[in-house]
C-alpha cells in the first residue's frame, strides 16, 4: 500500500495541499487546491483538509497508479473523471 503525506501550504478558500505518494519503488509529488465549499460538502469541517486530501488520493489509487494522477489540479476535477467520487468519498474517510 502506498504511503500518503499531506502538507497543507496556505489556508482560507483555495487551501493549497502538496501531496508525496511513496511505494517501495519511487514517489509522486503532487499539488492539489482545495476549494472551502467542495471541503464542507466532502467533511462537514469534520476532518482536516489535509485528511480530506489524503482521503481522496486513496479513492484514486483504487482506480490508477501513482504515476497516472495529475502533478497538479483543483479537488472538484476528481469528479470529472470519476462521476461517483462524492457519493463514495465517505468510504475513504479515516475511521475513528
């Protein structure tokens, strides 16, 4: 399984997140921007942007490699590509 850091860059609306996906073979680098009403629609505030970030990396890693995510792209684009995103978000949420 792959390993996910998160590190929140900048807050408020369009909250920046650089993200590192690491196997054993190599990593992926990655910047995501997080929009504050995809965020409390996704979480209700409910976890950090950070988690809620990882939670969407682990929804993609289900469906392509590391390799195949995009260097850099808004949150709400996930869906553009994966139309059940939202309605299975909740899976990949950390559990308590």
């Amino acid at each position: 399984m792959a390993e996910i850091t998160v590190t929140e860059t900048g807050s408020g609306d369009g909250t920046v997140c650089d993200v590192v996906v690491a196997d054993g073979r190599s990593k992926t680098t990655h910047r995501v921007t997080v929009p504050e009403d995809l965020y409390q629609r996704l979480t209700r505030g409910n976890i950090t942007k950070a988690q809620c970030v990882e939670a969407a990396f682990r929804f993609l890693l289900d469906r392509e490699s590391k390799e195949s995510i995009l260097r850099s792209f808004d949150l709400p684009l996930i869906s553009s590509y994966f139309p059940e995103f939202e309605s299975q978000f909740a899976e990949y949420l950390p559990s308590e």
